[in-house]
C-alpha cells in the first residue's frame, strides 16, 4: 500500500528534475573520462610492455647465441692454426741431426695433437649448445610474435574504443552545457560544490526514506516535504540534493 495515497498530483522541483538528469551526465562523462584517459591506455601500456619484453628476450637470446657462435669460429681457426703448427713440424723432421732435437719435436707435435682434442671436444660442446639453443629459440620467437599480435590488435581496438568514448564524451559536455542553462545558478553552484567534495555525486535518491548517497535516515518531515512540496532540499547529513522517485502506484 502507498502511503501517498490521495496525492497523486506530485510537484516535482524543475531545478531537482535537471539536476537529477545532470548528475547521471556527470557521472556518465566521469566513468568514461576515467576510462579513455586512465584505464585503456594502462592496458594499451601493459600490453606494450609485455612485448617489449618478449622482444627483450629474444634478443639477449640471439646475442648469446651469436656469442658462442663466434667462440666456435675462432676455436675452428686455433685449430687450424694448430694444424699448421704441426705440418711444419712435421717439415722440419727430415732436417733433424740430433735425437734430442727429434724428440723434442715429436712431444711438440704431440702436445699441438693434445690441444687439438681439447679444441675440438669444446668445439662438441658449443655444436650441442647451439643445437640446444636453437630449439629453445623457436619458443621465444614464438612468443615475441604472439605478444606483438596480442599488443597489435588490441591497441587498435582500446584506440578505437578511446576515440567512441571521445565522441561521446563531446555529445555529454555539449548536454551538459544545455543543462545547466536551465538550472538555477544558485542551486548548480552548489551542485558543483557539493559534488567537488563528495565524490561527484552532488544530487541523491531518497529510498526508504534515506539519502543513497550517504545512507542515513531523513527526516520523516523533510522527506515529506520533499515529496509534496515543489520546494527543493539538502540532505542534512551530506548536503546532497535530495529527490524522490515516485512508485509506480503513485505516476498512473
Ligand atoms: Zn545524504
């Protein structure tokens, strides 16, 4: 059962009625001010770091992997230069008077053989490195590309979506600044302040007789007037503009 009833024809205060219209454009053009200049571009950055990592990756990766390919070139040309070494070792043998002098060229060659082994045993382990390497690679490579498409495509759409919200950004200011010409400069100056200090909400719906806003109880004389008078009311706990709604019973 309504408790208006018998008072069907309700005033409704028009300054109360813009404000109330006003409040939701405000509220509107926060969210997706909120949303274009702070929320999307986090992602967009978010995501751009994520692939300037998987890039990173890849490539103190390939720096690596070019290191030990050039310690691999430079152990094949030692081992080259060894190999000389022994060929012309091996030329001076025939010249050789004395057996001092041949053994102590057959332990040379023999100790450039050693190193040979030495080389080429680190030569395996680099091949087997690389190879390991290699495999490895296609990992990151995989996730360099998967990381620049996700970054790619969802910075096109987040700018997409950046530029709707400009364009209904600039539809909100423009009815906002139709809006405030109907208000009271009065009461939207206190609008204003009001919702500077409270969290931009500056206008509240009564229900169950208590401010939405703040949540404490109205009067039950102010939330009478308030739904009979076409005066309009401050909260007096939060000083936001009360309004009331009325039930369905009470409009037909
Ligand atoms: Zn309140």
């Amino acid at each position: 059962m309504s408790v208006d009833t018998g008072q069907s024809r309700r005033k409704i205060n028009p300054d109360l009625e813009q404000l109330a219209h006003l409040q939701k454009i405000d509220q509107e053009t926060a969210r997706k001010t909120d949303l274009k200049d702070n929320a999307l571009p986090a992602e967009i950055e978010g995501l751009r770091v994520s692939y300037e990592n998987a890039r990173e990756r890849l490539k103190k990766f390939d720096d690596e992997l070019s290191a030990i390919n050039k310690q691999r070139k430079e152990l094949e040309l030692k081992v080259e230069e060894t190999r000389d070494s022994i060929a012309k070792a091996k030329q001076k043998l025939p010249g050789v008077k004395t057996n001092v002098e041949y053994r102590a060229i057959l332990k040379e060659q023999d100790n450039f053989e050693k190193k040979i082994v030495l080389m080429e045993d680190e030569q395996l382990e680099l091949m087997e490195s690389i190879d390991t390497k290699s495999g490895e690679r296609k990992q990151l490579e995989k996730s360099e590309s998967e990381e620049k498409q996700k970054f790619e495509v969802n910075k096109k759409e987040k700018e997409e979506a950046m530029g709707e919200l400009g364009e209904r950004l600039a539809e909100l200011s423009a009815q906002r600044d139709e809006i405030i010409t109907a208000i009271s400069p009065g009461v939207y100056a206190n609008y204003s302040k009001v919702s500077r200090q409270r969290s931009g909400v500056g206008v509240a719906e009564i229900v169950d007789q208590s401010c939405r806003a703040c949540f404490q109880l109205i009067p039950p004389q102010l939330d009478v007037l308030i739904r009979t008078t076409g005066e309009i009311y401050q909260c007096p706990h939060c000083d936001r503009y009360l309004y009331h709604v009325p039930e369905e019973s009470e409009t037909s």
